[in-house]
C-alpha cells in the first residue's frame, strides 16, 4: 500500500510539473518575435521622441501613422499595456541601453526579442581642448575591454 501511495504521488507531482510547465512557456513567449509580421499587420510600434529610431523605421517601410513617439518607461509600459487596438503599440523600439533599462523596471511583463539591428552608436562631442575628452575616451575604453572579455 505504502508503495502505491508513493507512486501516485510521484505520478501527481510529475503531471503538475509538466502543466506548470506548459502554462509558463505560453506565457513567456512573446506575441511578436518579427518586426515584419507588426507592419503586415498594420499594427502601431512605438520609439523614443527625438530618436534616430523613427527614421530608421521609416526606412523599413512603417507608415507615419503607426509610429508612436513616446518620452517616458511610463509611457512606454502604458502604451504596450493598452495594445494597438486600444490606441497603444504593439512593440516598442528602441536603442539597446535603454531597452534594457526598460525591461529591468518590468522584469515580469516584458521581453526583448531580436534581431538588433545594427546602428553606428553613440557620438560624444566635446569643445576643442576639453579636460573630459581624455577621461571619457579612457572609460570608454575600459567599458569596451571588459565586454570583450
């Protein structure tokens, strides 16, 4: 008797796991991994007012009217709330740094997808005999060396 009791437990335990399982794999997926599937669609993506981002969007030919610029995380989590149906995004779009700002704040509600599309990066510019040129070059340096490794 004991040894079917065990039994029954394991197998019970064994079918919760899996269920459990199941269920948080669906929730983690997220709904779009293409950015190409969000513009067949017609839906709205939403990118940093002022950014570089809309006119590379543009280019991957987005119509102005589903782009969104927004200013805020706030703003963004609202806008990815509401969906694009409910006049919010279904994406957000956004320079790598600050993308994963954004899904540190919201660890449990959101995920970043790829592909990342390459960009030339972040420009500093300093007046001609700067003290801080030497010191950001230098940090800059160490940040790089340190991803390299």
């Amino acid at each position: 008797m004991i040894m079917w009791v065990f039994v029954v437990l394991v197998l019970t335990s064994s079918y919760t796991a899996s269920l459990t399982s199941m269920l948080t794999v669906q929730k983690l997926r997220p709904t779009y991994t293409d950015i190409n599937e969000i513009k067949r669609n017609g839906e709205s993506i939403g990118y940093q007012d002022g950014s570089f981002v809309r006119d590379m969007l543009i280019r991957m030919g987005f119509n102005d009217t589903q782009l969104k610029g927004y200013n805020t995380f706030e703003q963004y989590h609202n806008a990815l709330k509401n969906g694009s149906q409910n006049g919010g995004v279904s994406a957000i779009m956004e320079e790598l740094p600050y993308i994963r700002i954004f899904v540190a704040k919201y660890c449990n509600m959101y995920t970043m997808t790829g592909p990342i599309h390459k960009t030339a990066g972040f420009g500093f510019a300093f007046p001609k005999g700067s003290p801080l040129v030497h010191d950001v070059s230098k940090a800059i340096l160490q940040v790089t060396e340190k991803q390299m490794i």
